[in-house]
C-alpha cells in the first residue's frame, strides 16, 4: 500500500517534469528574442491540418508552446482535485504533442470554455468532463481559421472564433459519449472521431457561403540528431522512473502486454504507475525507431505522433497490439503511391496505432488488416473537415473499427455456431 502511494505522489510531479523538461528545451534550441516572436506567430496564424510549428516559427516557440500547453492540462486537472489516472496521461502527452502542430493557448481555451459551459448548464461536476475538455482542443484550428484567415477586422474575428469554438466545445461533450457507441471503444481517439463530426459540419456551412478552406502541408525538414537527442533523454529517463517506481522488477508487465487495450482500458489503475512508464518508454523507443528505419524525419507533427503514442502508453497501446498496426501501414506503404517516408505516411503509422485494441482483441493479423485499410481512409478523410480536426487519425480510425468490429464479431459468431453443431467424430 505505501509503494503504491509513493508512485501516486508521483504523478503529477511526473507531467511537471515533463512539461519542464519541454520548456527548457526550447532555449537550448532558439535565444528568447526568436522564442518571442515564433510564439507570437503561433497565437495569430491559422493552424490547420499539418501546420508545423517547427516550420511557421521555429523549434524553441514550438517546444515552448508545447510546455506551456502541459502546464495548463495539468493546471486543470488539479483544480479539478482528480487522480492522475492513465487517460489523463494520455490527455497531458497529447496535449503536448499537438501543441507542435495546431494547438495554442489562443484556440485551446474556448473550446475547454465550451466544455466548462455544457458542465454548467447540465449542473454536472466539470470533472465529469475533464476528457472531453483536453482531448476537445483537437478542434483548436477552428477558431484560428475564423479568427485569423478568413479576413474579418479585429475584434470582429476574434468575437466570431471565440463563439464558434466555445459552441463547438458545448456540444462535442454530449456528442463525444454517444459516438463511443459508434465504434465499442475499439478507436481510442474517440474524441478525434467525435471532433471530425463537428469540423465537418463546420466546414460545409463555410463552404455553403463560398468560403474554401483547404488542407496546407507546411512541414520542417530540419536534421534530426538535436531531436533523437531530446526524445533519448526523455524515453531513458521515464524508463529509469519507471523501473524505480516498481521496485526494479517488470512483474506484471507481461499481464498488461495481455490486455486488449480497448476502451476503456487505464494501464495506470491495472497494472500502476510504475510499469505504465516502463511501457511508455518502450513505445517511445518503439515509435521513434519505426521513423528513423523507415528513413523519416522528427517534425513537429511526427514529434507529436510520438508523444501521443507514448501518452496512450497510459491508456490502452502497448508494444503487443500496436506493432501490427504499425506493419500494416508499412506494408500498404510499400503498394501505394505515398513514400513510405513522407510525413503522410508516418502520421498514418503514429496516428493510426488509435486502432492498437482492434489487434489487441481479434489478433495481430486482424492488426496488420486494420493498419492496411486505416492508411487508404486516412489519405481521403481531411476534405470532409479540411484539418479543423487535429485528430483526423482519430476520425479515420472510428469509421474503420465501426466497420471492422461488426464484421469480425460475425464471423465469429458463424465459426462458434458451425464449431457447435459438427457431429463429434
């Protein structure tokens, strides 16, 4: 009971040293006059899908804006007076990860105000929603657009982005628990799913009035050594936390390498906190390996699919059921006419892991199959909201386990049924 409360109290410590960790790495990479600007460029630039923030300003605004984006995820959830549990690991390491490409204070905080607002008017406790409102900021790109390049005078755009963010955190809440439905909890980015549906209606009244909002592909090509770096010291230091925290033993890592990882499946509660870093940094190691092998680059963007891999390390993905996902899409990489390299195709492998329950459940060849279909869907779903959505794995991710579950589950039923009734020999 004291070494789980001792790995309890260390939790949030965890996420600050992350955060703080993020945060000082950005002046080893820029001096604070460029850090300034960059951050300001950030705040005030459209953000849609893939906006590289390495690119728009440069690496130190975006590691900063990363950082600071952490402080306030785990500000949040201590006013919220809540555990530290694996989602909101996972909400914290997302956070951070999408805050290199797409979120910012400026866009983040209407829709967690949105949110905060359906609490209030359901007379529900906010922390009911806790979820909903880090995970919600997915749509942070929709007030950037509608704020900064639709060509509204100022405060006008603010005003309209501000609104149009706050009632797209409002209904994304309701939203969001009924589309769990939709896939079983076999997609783990059900927010993302959820966030698609609203940017996607967003989008088609924009269109309705003429105004065209498309997908931009703005993305660094700087080397990647500082980054192997920075990624090495962080995986190696949750590593040795991790093995610390569980007395320097793996017992039991390999009950959580058992586990389906289907919603909701907190790898923190299971199996502690001890072993959940442990097999965060093996997927951190995991991930970034798959992107260096495949000769890719550490871009803001797949930066961010690393940090969101390593975050759902917390919540459902671990090595067993993730690699089978990550070999479908290079396998349907090596067919289609994207490179294997590219930034697409490494965002469907990092991204599209939001389906590792799926080969968790039915078996890693089922994983491969998914990881195959998720890439094609992906490459073809942004236009329905034009990267108002961040998680538009997350979005791809729900119609594929909503069609594969329903499938798979038959053919099981008809295997048990035939298995059932053939004469005994």
């Amino acid at each position: 009971m004291a070494a789980a409360e001792a790995t309890d109290r260390n939790r949030t410590p965890f996420l600050l040293a992350f955060a703080t960790l993020l945060t000082a790495a950005a002046f080893l990479f820029n001096p604070a006059d460029e850090i300034l600007r960059g951050s300001l460029t950030i705040l005030t630039s459209p953000a849609n899908l893939i906006t590289d923030y390495f690119a728009l300003a440069n690496p130190g605004a975006a590691l900063l804006n990363a950082g600071v984006m952490s402080y306030l995820a785990i500000l949040v959830i201590h006013l919220s007076r809540v555990r530290v549990t694996g989602p909101l690991v996972a909400a914290v390491f997302t956070m951070a990860g999408f805050s290199l490409f797409g979120k910012n204070l400026l866009n983040s905080i209407p829709i967690m105000a949105g949110v905060y607002l359906y609490a209030l008017v359901s007379r529900t406790p906010f922390d009911r929603y806790l979820l909903q409102a880090l995970f919600g900021t997915a749509l942070g790109p929709l007030f950037s657009e509608i704020a900064f390049h639709l060509g509204l005078a100022q405060p006008l755009g603010l005003l309209l982005g501000f609104a149009a963010s706050l009632f797209a955190g409002f209904v994304l809440t309701p939203l969001s628990m009924h589309m769990l439905r939709f896939h079983q909890g076999f997609n783990l980015y059900n927010i993302g799913f959820t966030a698609g549906i609203i940017g996607m209606f967003f989008i088609a009244v924009l269109r309705n009035f003429g105004i065209e909002i498309g997908l931009v592909n703005q993305v660094s090509s700087a080397g990647n050594l500082p980054y192997i770096l920075l990624l090495g010291i962080l995986f190696l230091g949750m590593l040795v936390a991790g093995l610390c925290f569980s007395g320097w033993r793996l017992t039991g890592y390999g009950s959580l390498l058992r586990q389906s990882g289907r919603l909701a499946a907190d790898f923190v509660t299971i199996s502690g906190f001890g072993l959940t870093l442990v097999n965060m940094a093996v997927l951190g190691i995991l991930s970034t390996g798959y992107v260096l092998l495949v000769g890719g680059r550490l871009s803001g963007p797949v930066i961010g699919g690393i940090f969101t891999v390593v975050g759902f390390g917390a919540f459902g993905k671990h090595p067993r059921n993730v690699w089978p996902i990550l070999f479908g899409v290079f396998l349907m990489g090596l067919v289609n006419h994207y490179e294997i390299h590219s930034t697409v195709m490494l965002l469907a492998a990092l991204f599209g892991t939001t389906l590792a329950p799926i080969s968790g459940h039915y078996g890693p060849f089922v994983g491969i199959l998914a990881g195959m279909l998720h890439t094609a869907m992906v490459m073809n779903i942004g236009d329905l909201h034009a990267g108002m959505n961040l998680y538009n794995n997350g979005f791809s991710g729900g119609f594929i386990a909503a069609a594969m579950v329903p499938i798979l589950d038959g053919l099981k039923e008809i295997l048990a049924h035939r298995k059932k009734g053939k004469p005994e020999t």
